[in-house]
C-alpha cells in the first residue's frame, strides 16, 4: 500500500531489508527541505522568528513522540542519534549509577549487538553479571523462562520488544508485571517493533524504551529514549556543553536544565527530529493496526510460499510478525543475496548484529527479508520465482 | 580464457572439498581470516617443511568467491618455496588490482582476473591470500 509516496520504489527495486532502515516517504524528504529552504535556525537559543518556528517544532515533535507511545508525560522523550545511543545513555549514564557487583542483568542470545555490548562492558567496568534468559525451541522468550531466569540479584531485563533476526514478539507486558514484581527494572529495544505494531509504555509498564527514527520511515541519525519521568531525573548526564546547563561559574559549578532537555547537549539533530516528526505523522495517517495486519497478511504469504521451496530452509516461519530468516540449502547466504540483487531484490545476508544467535539456531548466518506495508504479493512472487531458477545462482553470480 | 572457462574453474574448485577439512595436528600453523563487512571466516592450517609449504588446508563459511579463490591459491602454493609463494600472492593481488601481473606464475588462479573490476569483492577474493602473506 502507498508505494506512490516513496519515490525509491521507481527504481525498479524490491526493498526487503526493512529490518536494517526503512525507505523514507515524500513527506519526510519535503519537510527536511522546508527546514532548510524556510526556517533554518538552531533550536533553544534565538528570539528570532525562525528561531522560533524551530523550537516550536522541536517541542511538538517531542509531544508526537510521547502521544505514539503513549507515555505520560513530554518530558519523558530525550532525542538522541539512534536506538543504540539510547541503550548506551541508560546502561552508563542511569544502570551504572545505581548497579552494584553481582547484580544481574538478564537478556537474551537473539538480542542485537546494541543491548549486548553495553552491558558487557559494564560487566567489566562494576562486575555486574550478564545472565541469559533461555529460549524455546521456536527460539522465543516465554514466561515461565523468564521465571526461572530471575533471582534475587537480578535487577535489570533488557529485550528487544521484537528481535531482529528471529522476528518473536516478546510478551512484554506479561515481563513487566513480573519484572516489576521482583523489583527489577524494564528495558525494552523497539527498533524493530515500533513502525510495526503498537508499542504503549504506560499499558506495557516499560521503564526505558529506546527506537531509532530511521527504522519508521524517517531520517538517520536521530532516535529516542524513553525513561519513567523518576528514572530520567536520576539519570546522569554523558554529555556536557550548550543548550543543557542552566548555570555554571568560574570555581566550576554547574546547574543542570531540566529533564530531558540536561541530556541534549549540544545542537541537537534539528533535521533529524523534523523528519521524525513528518514520519510519525506519516505513520499515524496510514494507522499502525492498518499497517500491521497488512504486514501480518503479506508475512504470511510469503513463509507460505517459501515452504513450498523444498530447497529453502526457513528459520523462524512460527512468528506472525518481524524478520524471516531463510537460507538456500548449501548455498552461502551472502551469495543468495548477490544472486537476488541480480534481480534488484534486497535481502540482508550475515548474522544480523545477533553474533551469539548463532549457538542458538545452530547456523551462523541467514538470509533475512524485513517487510514493510509497500511491499507486495507480487514482489513475493518474484522473489519465489527467482529463487525457484536457483540453478542458475553461480552462472548469474560468477 | 573466456568468461566462461573462468566460471567453470571458480566453481570446480569451489566444490572441491580435498582441502577443506579443520586439523588438530601441531605440526601446522592455524590462522584466521575473515571479513568484518561481510561474514566470510575460515581457518587455514599450514604446515612447513623447513622452507617449503608441505601442505595447507582450511575450512570454514565463506562466499563462493572467497572459497573458491582460497582453494586455486592453495593448489597453487603447495610444494612452493616462502619465496616462490610470496611472489605468487603478489602477483595475484597485482592482478586483483588491476595491475601488469606474471600470467604464467598464477595458473588457475588467472579465473579471478575479473575482481579488479569489482571492487566490492576484493577482500572475497584476497581472503586466504592476506593472511598467507602475512604469515610468509
């Protein structure tokens, strides 16, 4: 649906690698634009009309974000470059602070690299102890794991509301009320979930929520953390600069601004949050139970036609939404993709940023389609008849 | 050699598995190579005697290119000098290079002389052989 508004899909290319960025819509380009042709000006800081517009924009992209999450209050949203800038802010900037040796944080082998090395890291820096949660043989975390995963040191769950490779939809409402519970905080990874499916922190209770904007139809390099207002406000600052004191003297004393605004120093991504701000519009008019029962519908279809391959290995077809992890039987995923692209169809090869998946599902590395509402059956139908011709993958790859 | 033949070597050597086996015995040395930007990782295990590669073998996942190219050097290799075999990769990376390279010296290897004009695959196709010359 809507192809018409992105004009990547006049190239002539099949686009499923929406799991690693999404094509971005007119409406997200045009207002980038605007900026730049109309009111370019640095935010928070001029009594200049532009200025102005800026700041206005800034604040209410920040409101947009509050109201598709649904948290509670504005205040709540801090901008920042991506999903794994977030991750990285709450692991050393709150979980640092307030984490002691042999306190554990719980995740999961099919988390991507970005709610892994963080928390390794802090594992080396305070001796905290990164536990794994087990899957289940459809390599989803169920409740009854989580159970048997926490103890009385576990203080953190981090997860991906949906994995990036394995495409399972965690239970995350279920996991907080246990989490919450057991004392333990909830960190939850919506990169992949949040142009997908409703993500709502106050009805999922979810303490620090992260995404990146470029994963939902907008710009690069601009994403969100999402924190408890109380978290936030103990969260200490990583970086120091304009726009995120509000004093400071000579002997070195500072005052900090407000939350979240402490956190954004520097001149914040201004183009970004404005794209941001186009793409949540863009999302809200084609509404997400719209866009997620289109993708539920064209998921199920292509793991349907696949399974008629009997020479393609699918990895994960029991899941209803995400990633489809697929390989040609003894061929090479990465020469699978080559071949593919020879057909202008794009498909992401390797381990997907899940480097420990791997012990997991016992192969290394897949071919992954991430699919958006532009895609289509008829793309899958070439798809399927391409990979269907694979006798041919060397001679068209060599 | 048409691109045809060149195909035909690429995927015969591809598919031949006489090499590509792991090896426990200490009497080889074992390095890694591998290509962060993509997934290609393989272990090479070479064995000397004296100055003379004795035998080498790998094993590991790679592209076809990478597989391909790793098993052509080492049929290559064997039974060469650490000089002849120095001067074999570097002549081989000349030709990867797009470079004048000694045709003769490089055999089968001449099949991958199309990578020079597809930058993208070079380090496919220069897996084995960088980490070889290091070694030599």
């Amino acid at each position: 649906m809507n192809r018409e508004d992105f004009n990547m899909l006049k190239n002539n290319i099949v686009y499923f690698d929406n799991g690693a960025t999404t094509l971005k819509p007119n409406c997200v380009k045009e207002a980038i634009d605007d900026y730049y042709d109309n009111y370019t000006a640095n935010a928070h800081r001029g009594d200049y009309k532009t200025s102005l517009i800026v700041d206005d924009k800034y604040e209410e992209t920040r409101d947009k974000v509050k109201k598709i999450i649904n948290a509670k209050e504005k205040n709540e949203i801090v901008f920042s470059s991506g999903a794994t800038q977030s991750i990285n802010y709450i692991v050393f900037g709150y979980f640092k602070y307030k984490l002691k040796k042999d306190d554990e944080v719980l995740i999961t082998v099919s988390e991507h690299a970005s709610n892994i090395l963080p928390w390794f890291i802090l594992e080396k820096e305070i001796g905290i102890k990164v536990k794994y949660i087990d899957l289940n043989e459809d390599y989803q975390v169920t409740i009854d794991n989580v159970k048997k995963a926490i103890n009385n040191k576990t203080k953190v769950i981090s997860l991906a509301h949906i994995t990036n490779v394995v495409g399972d939809v965690r239970p995350i409402q279920e996991i907080s009320k246990i989490a919450h519970e057991n004392n333990i905080l909830l960190v939850v990874d919506a990169a992949q979930s949040i142009a997908h499916t409703r993500v709502d922190v106050q009805k999922m209770d979810i303490d620090f929520l992260v995404f990146s904007g470029h994963k939902m139809y907008g710009p690069t390099g601009i994403g969100v953390l999402y924190g408890k207002y109380d978290l936030l406000n103990e969260m200490v600052p990583l970086n120091y600069g304009g726009g995120m004191n509000a004093l400071f003297t000579k002997d070195g004393y500072i005052e900090l601004r407000e939350v979240p605004t402490r956190f954004e120093a520097g001149t914040p991504n201004i183009e970004g949050v404005i794209g941001l701000s186009s793409a949540i519009d863009y999302i809200n008019k084609l509404g997400i139970n719209n866009i997620e029962h289109y993708e539920q519908n064209l998921r199920k279809y292509l793991i349907d036609r696949l399974k008629e391959l009997d020479f393609v290995e699918v990895y994960n077809g029991n899941n209803n939404i995400g990633a489809i992890a697929f390989n040609i039987k003894n061929v090479f995923p990465q020469d699978t993709a080559i071949y593919l692209d020879k057909y202008n169809i794009c498909v992401r090869a390797g381990n997907h940023c899940a480097k420990i998946l791997s012990d997991a599902i016992k192969v290394n590395n897949t071919c992954r389609i991430s699919l958006s509402f532009y895609n289509t059956k008829e793309e899958v139908d070439l798809l399927i008849n391409v990979l269907k011709n694979n006798k041919n993958i060397y001679n068209e790859i060599l | 050699m048409n691109s045809n033949e060149k195909r035909n070597i690429i995927l015969k050597n591809y598919q031949d598995n006489t090499n590509r086996k792991d090896i426990e015995d200490k009497n080889y040395i074992k390095i890694n190579s591998r290509n962060t930007s993509c997934i290609d990782n393989i272990n090479i295990y070479i064995k000397f005697n004296n100055n003379v590669i004795e035998d080498i073998k790998f094993n590991g996942e790679a592209c076809v290119i990478a597989i391909s190219s790793t098993v052509t050097l080492i049929n290559n290799l064997i039974g060469k000098t650490k000089n002849e075999a120095l001067n074999i990769i570097n002549n081989y990376e000349k030709m990867v290079d797009g470079l004048e390279y000694d045709k003769e010296l490089l055999k089968e290897l001449v099949a991958f002389d199309d990578i020079s004009k597809q930058p993208s695959r070079k380090i496919c196709a220069t897996l084995a052989s960088r980490k070889i010359k290091e070694l030599l």
